[in-house]
C-alpha cells in the first residue's frame, strides 16, 4: 500500500468529521419556568410587636437603608461590597422577621410559661436578640465605612503628594 492513499484515506476520514452534522429544524428552546413569586414583606407595622421593641426594629430598618444608600454610591464608584449588603438585608429580610413571628407563635397567655423557664420574659428576650442584630448591622456599616476611609486617606496622601509646595520636582 501506498504512503499516499493511507494519508488520503485519513484525510476523507478528518473531512467527514469535521463537516457538520445535517440538522433537523431549528426547534426554539422551551420558555424558561416564570420565576418564583418573592416572599411577601414583612409588616414591621404590626401591632403584635411590643412597644419596647419597636424603636429597635426601626433601628435595624434605618441601619439597613442607610447600608443599602453606602452601597449604591459604592456601587456607583466601582467599589460594592455585595456580600456585606446582602448580609446586612438577610437581618432585614430573614432574621428579624423570623425572630418576630417566632415571638408572635407564643400565644400571649403562654408567655409567662417562657418568663418561668428562662428567667426573663419573652420581651426581654426579644430585645435583647433585637439589640444582636442591631449591633452586626452596625458592624457591617462600620466595615463598610473602613473602606471609604482608606481611600479618602490614599487620596489625601496622593493630593499631598502630587500638590506639596515643598517639593522641587513639581
């Protein structure tokens, strides 16, 4: 045989692989499922929630927008740390929530009942878990800012720098 039909013989094979398969009709991909519907928000109006705990639920929602406000400027300037908004709405949206109907499920004649087991009242149990989830708030916020203030100081050393009347070279 040949060195010159074997490497034809090979090259018809290649060819016949490397020609595109014949193809029916183009089918349309099927819709894609419509996404779940969000969970419904949480009333943080509701009367159920005990009076002492109410300036502490609004803490945690004005802490939580005045993250969401630091991340969109963040955002905006190529510096989002979208972990740490996440986090801070996850206490919004899941923690706080939780907690509070988890509060709500104790019937209130039966709170008494928490008062002889633990020692303290399901109220103050509640604050105090409210006060946690304020203080990780404030935590993210404090993180959050950390950042801004490094580059405000690299900008000032830079500034300082680049302008400083001492410098010959300028």
């Amino acid at each position: 045989m040949a060195a010159g039909s074997t490497s034809k013989g090979l090259m018809a094979r290649i060819r016949r692989w490397m020609r595109p398969a014949v193809a029916g009709p183009i089918v349309p991909a099927p819709p894609s499922p419509a996404p779940a519907p969000a969970a419904a928000a949480f009333d943080y109006e509701d009367n159920r929630i005990p009076a002492a705990s109410r300036s502490r639920v609004a803490d945690v929602l004005a802490l939580v927008a005045r993250i969401e406000e630091q991340s969109a400027k963040a955002r905006a300037g190529g510096h989002h740390n979208a972990e740490a908004l996440a986090q801070a709405q996850a206490i919004r949206d899941r923690y706080l929530p939780d907690l509070l109907n988890s509060y709500f499920a104790i019937p209130p004649e039966h709170r008494n009942a928490f008062f002889r087991r633990t020692g303290k009242s399901a109220s103050v149990q509640l604050n105090e878990r409210i006060d946690v989830l304020i203080d990780e708030v404030r935590g993210i916020s404090a993180a959050l800012a950390d950042g801004h203030i490094d580059e405000f100081a690299q900008h000032l050393k830079f500034i300082d720098q680049r302008f400083d009347p001492a410098d010959p070279w300028r």
